[in-house]
C-alpha cells in the first residue's frame, strides 16, 4: 500500500492526488456506516483515478493489451475510459488483485447496473469528498444522508444533467444504471 | 381522412383532440419549411396520439395481437407503448398504410437513432404545438427557430430532464436518439 501511495503521490497532479485521497478516505466513512470492509474502501478510493491522467491513446492502449472488449463509445473518452484503464494500472502496477476493487475502480466513473456496495462507495466518494466544489456537490451530499442509494442516484442524476447542459453525449450505460438504483431505492431494498 | 377525423374527435377527450389537431397544423408548418409533403405530415399528426387514452392492457393486446416486438421497459408503460399501439390503431382502423406515416406514429414520443425529416416533424411538433403549455415549450420553441434538429434536441433535453425531476425512469433508446441527433448538429448535417 505504501509504494502505491508513493507513486500515485509522485505521479498524479496535485489537485488529483488530493482528490484521491479524499475518496479513499470517504469510502472509509461510508464503509464503516454500511459494513464494507474499510481497507478495501480505502484502496479502491485511493487507487480509482490511477490512469485518469494518461493521454486517451495509452489508456486505449492499457485495455486493449489487457484484451478488454469495451464498446466505442467508452473507447473514444478519456471520461468514461479511465475507469477501465484504471482497473488494469491497479492490477499491473500495484498488484491489486482483488476482483471486487478492481470492478469497483472500473465501474466508478460510468456505474452500472447490479453495484455493489463497495462499487457504490466508490462511485458516491467520488462525488462527495471534501475536495469536491461543483454546484450540485450539495444536494448530492444532503441525498447520502437518507441513504448510499439516494446518494448514488442523485449523483447519477447530477451526471447526467450536465450533460445535458454541456450539449454531451450521454453514455446511455450510465442510465441504466441509474434506472437500476432508482428501482432499488422505489423497492425498498 | 374525413371519417378518421370524425373519429378522433369522438373518440378522443377534447383536449386530446384538440392537441392532436395542433401537432396536425404543427407539422405542416414544419413539412413546408423543411420540404416534407404537406398532407402526409398533416395525417400522421392527427393520428399520432389515436392509441393514446387506451389503457394499458389494450394497448398490449393490439401490439401483441400485430405481432410487434416490444422491449419490457416499453411494454410495461402507457407513456412509451401509445406510440407503437397508435401505429397498429392507424393502420387497422384507419387504413394507413404508408410505412412513413405509421413509423412516424410509433416512435413519436421515444424517438430514435437516425430518425427520418417526417419522424422529427412529428417528435417535434408534439412538443411544440400551440395548446401546450408547460414550463419548457418556450425554450424548445426558441430552439425550433434554429432549426429542426436544434427542436428535437431541445424535446428530448426537457423529457429527460422532466423524467429526472419527477424520479422517473428514463427509456435508454430516448438516451440513443438524443445522442444521435446531438451527433447530427455536431456535424452540421
């Protein structure tokens, strides 16, 4: 864990690396509050953003060495790709070869249908660590109080609305997956 | 076109009628400006809502009975399915049989990828005829005087966006179209 630290420190910018940390540290708390084990957390969150600096055509290159099948939309944004490529960069780099913080790390950016708890931590840090400052980090942090899913799907929400504001493609996995979370939390699970 | 007009209006609740008769106007005003033949964006304006006030289980059945394949998340919604069940309403009760006319109906409310002038017309002019009145029309008229593809982007901003405030599901080939007609201005077509 220290040399992952070390390197990620001596690697990524400064305001990243304290974005990372950050995550890592939110996805402890929230860990904690829904039983996940919070070493785990802690090492999806700090690891999360590992490739989110790489130029597009190496992380391109990172999943198709990896031999990933992604599909083109994810394959021409260094947005939605770097989740992917960070999967691979956790994997070979750091060594990380637990399958549920590497999907975790995959998934992050985009979500998914079917998260776990662990990948939704991850995916909710992201929005809310303390470095965050963007309008709508508000909301997003006042929805984690009623629970990991309303958080999950405001910041869901939040995505996508900005999208839409930023005349962007919306990645149409990423409303799957919302529709999904909101199923979850209209179920009451 | 007599005899369906008669038939809409006694069939249909007055302000659905009324509504229908806008898109109707609606749409050949946009089928002069963009070049699409008058009478045919008239009929498929008329009839784009003739399945409308069916429920649920009906408009099931008359898919199902045409034989159409239809996804759950469409089967499962009177907001989605009218369209595919206007389409088989507009043929067998109607006589219908331009494939233009009838694609045109099915997909009003969802669109979709690569939507044909006359299916724009109608997606758009549903939004934008004149006895609507809910908060966005002006913008999506504004964005209409731009252009047809600016309109269509507009409508689907504001159903996604409408979806997402009201802690609705958001239909992913909404998501696809909305992307596709992005892509459309993006390369000035």
């Amino acid at each position: 864990m220290y040399s992952m630290y070390e390197d990620l420190q001596k690697r990524l910018s400064p305001k990243r690396f304290t974005h990372s940390l950050g995550v890592a540290k939110t996805a402890v708390l929230l860990a904690r509050q829904y039983g996940v084990d919070e070493e785990t957390a802690y090492i999806a969150g700090l690891a999360h953003d590992c490739a989110k600096e790489l130029p597009l055509p190496i992380m391109q290159q990172v999943v198709n060495e990896a031999g990933l099948l992604i599909d083109p939309y994810m394959l021409a944004s260094t947005a939605l790709l770097h989740g992917a490529a960070g999967a691979v960069v956790a994997a070979n780099r750091y060594g990380i070869d637990d399958e549920d913080i590497l999907e975790a790390i995959r998934v992050h950016t985009t979500g998914k249908v079917g998260m776990t708890t662990l990948e939704k931590i991850i995916f909710l840090a992201d929005y809310i660590e303390p470095s965050r400052t963007y309008p709508a980090v508000t909301a997003i942090r006042e929805a984690t109080k009623e629970g990991l899913n309303q958080g999950v799907l405001a910041g869901y929400n939040s995505t996508i609305s900005l999208l839409i504001r930023q005349n962007s493609s919306i990645y149409f996995k990423t409303v799957l997956g919302r529709n999904d979370i909101l199923q979850e939390i209209m179920d009451g699970r």
